[in-house]
C-alpha cells in the first residue's frame, strides 16, 4: 500500500483496471458487471465514452447483491478536452457525478493536454475539431478545488508529456497520482515510467495489448502474435495477452486492458502467480519502436500536443 497525496492506493503496481472504451449501454453494464464478478476491482472510463451511466448501474447493482461495497472499488473518469475552460471544469465533473452516481469518483483525470471549443454538454468530437488554447495549468487548477468538495478522491492527468508535468508539479500544488498514457511493448515508455516514478507518479498504461484485432492506421501493430511472445506464453502455460500484462506490471506500471470475452476477462487478471525473467523482459523490450497505436496525430497542430518531445 502506498499513500499518494494523502489517497490510499492498495498495490497501483498490481492493479489491472477493466477499461471501457467502446464499451456501450447494455454490454458496459454487463462488462463491468463481469469484471467486478472476476474479481476486477479499479474500473477506467469517461465522459468521452458515454457509458458512466452504465458503470455506475453496474457497481450499484454489485453493491445491491453484496458482491462488493463502495470503498472496494476505485472508479476512475476524465474530464473531456471540450470542457477545459475553468468555467467549465465544475460542471462538467458533476455531470460525471450524476452520471456515475457512486457517491464519490475516486480519480479525475485531464484526459488529453489538449482543449477544443466547449460545443455544449454532449461528449464528442467535431468533424474538424476546433482547437482552443486554455493553459493546462488552469484546468488541473479548476480541478484542485474538486477535491476540496469531498466529491473526488484524487486527481491526475493523461496523455502528458514529461515538460507538461514538470509545468504542473512547479505550478500547482496537487502532485497528480498518475499519467494515464499508451503502454504495451511497442511503445514501452521506459523513459516516462523513470520519470514519473522519480516524482511519486505512477503509470497507467492504457492500449496495453496494442489494441489487436484493430487496424491503427499507421504501420504500428500489437506484439501479441509475435513467436517470441508466443514461446514466453507457453513456457508459463499462459496466453499471449497474459505474457505483455505480466510484463507491464514488471516495468511498474497499471495495465487497463478493455475486454468485452468473458474468458479474456478472466485471463486479463490471471496475472499473480508468475512473473518473467530479466531475459524475458529483455526480449520484451526488444519490441519498442517508440512508435503510437493509438494515432492522435489529428492533434498534432495543438499548442500542448505532446508528443511532439522523446517522453
Ligand atoms: N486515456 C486515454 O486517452 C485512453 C484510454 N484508454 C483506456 O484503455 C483501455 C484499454 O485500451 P484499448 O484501446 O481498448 O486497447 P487494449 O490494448 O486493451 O485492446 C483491447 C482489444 O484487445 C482484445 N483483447 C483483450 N484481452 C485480450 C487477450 N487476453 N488476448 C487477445 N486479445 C485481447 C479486446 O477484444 P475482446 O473485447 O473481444 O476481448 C479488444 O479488441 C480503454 O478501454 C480505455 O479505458 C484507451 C485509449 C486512450
Ligand atoms: O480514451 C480514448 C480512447 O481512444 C481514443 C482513440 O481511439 C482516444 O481518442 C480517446 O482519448
């Protein structure tokens, strides 16, 4: 257990959240209901992914039937790059609040560095997105008196370069609990975890599996059917996908793989009773090209785009 800006983070380290994107109405209700029967304890959404209501009708439902109670488990939410504007900040987290309708949200993140012009309330992306520039500074600011609400257990942020955390550890006076970025093998962020663990950040790696079975639009694709992840997987009679979360938790960060297959489901947090070696993890670094699956290069005109530096 470690404490972090005075919230109480049960092993971050060997956490594995069920992550939510793209997972809608009935089936996120069902696939939250799923992990939390698999034993899944820390659950990833957003505003953005139109599912909060789902979420928390799921854990209610958990906490209804005594599977679980509220202080077991640890939702995460991020606020939408439409709603960076101060004035806006409040509302839009009470608006997750409402949604999720838990009690409290035990992690509110930034979800991206960048802003667009608030356009109303519903969480989407304009075709072309309009870009406005508001200072991530005042945003995570806005987002420091939440926490002065009770509301909100911890804040962080995602998708953050090194420099625009340096700017938010000088600037504000909450250090962010995490920086929730794309991790898995072809993008390793050695040098980011380095970084952040040096300042009591942790990772969160989002896209762990390399999102397999989905094209990236670029040349980058997951690591899961390589022969090399494939020998590793027999060796300890796991799955491939098991052997890159093994490894994600190895390099010290928190993997939130997205599955909607109960059987993956399971799998995903079978990870405890094995760990590879340091010429596994060796080969597993082999695979880091530095290069994203997760393509935002529609950002990349963006004053605060990170992605422009190493790390
Ligand atoms: N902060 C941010 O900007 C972002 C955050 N995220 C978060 O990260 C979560 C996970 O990332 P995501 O992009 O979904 O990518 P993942 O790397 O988790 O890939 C998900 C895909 O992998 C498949 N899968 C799951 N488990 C296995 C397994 N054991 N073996 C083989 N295939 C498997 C799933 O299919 P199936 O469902 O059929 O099992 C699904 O198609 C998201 O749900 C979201 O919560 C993601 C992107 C950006
Ligand atoms: O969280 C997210 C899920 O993935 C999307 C891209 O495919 C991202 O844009 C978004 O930030």
């Amino acid at each position: 257990m470690i404490i972090i800006n005075n919230v109480i983070i049960r092993n971050p380290y060997t956490q594995v959240t069920a992550g939510l994107y793209k997972a809608r109405e009935g089936d996120a209700v069902q696939a939250v209901k799923a992990a939390l029967d698999a034993g899944y304890r820390h659950i990833d959404t957003a505003y953005l992914y139109g599912n909060e209501k789902e979420v928390g009708r799921a854990i209610r439902d958990k906490i209804a039937e005594g599977v679980i109670r509220r202080e077991d488990v640890f939702v995460t939410t991020k606020l939408w790059n439409t709603f960076h504007d101060p004035k806006h900040v409040e509302e839009a987290f009470n608006r997750s609040m409402a949604n999720l309708d838990i009690g409290y949200i035990d992690l509110y993140l930034m979800h991206c560095p960048v802003s667009f012009k608030f356009s109303g309330w519903q969480a989407q992306k304009s075709d072309p997105v309009e870009f406005t520039e508001v200072d991530i500074v005042d945003t995570y600011r806005a987002m420091e008196k939440l926490l002065e609400t009770g509301k909100v257990k911890s804040i962080g942020v995602s998708n953050f370069n090194s420099e625009q955390i340096t700017r938010i550890v000088n600037e504000c006076k909450v250090r962010p609990v995490t920086n929730q970025v794309e991790c898995n093998p072809t993008l390793n962020q050695r040098k980011l975890i380095e970084f952040c663990r040096k300042l009591g950040i942790a990772i969160t790696a989002y896209s762990p599996l390399g999102r397999p079975n989905q094209s990236s639009g670029n040349e980058n694709k997951s690591a899961i059917d390589d022969p090399r992840v494939l020998e590793i997987a027999k060796k300890y009679n796991k799955s491939p996908g098991q052997i890159i979360l093994r490894y994600l938790l190895d390099i010290g960060t928190i993997p939130i793989p997205k599955s909607a297959n109960p059987d993956r489901l399971r799998q995903n947090i079978d990870l405890f009773d094995f760990k590879l070696s340091a010429e596994e993890i060796k080969t597993m670094d082999g695979f880091n090209t530095g290069k994203r699956i997760v393509d935002i290069s529609y950002l990349e005109n963006h004053k605060y785009f990170p992605f422009h530096i190493d790390f």
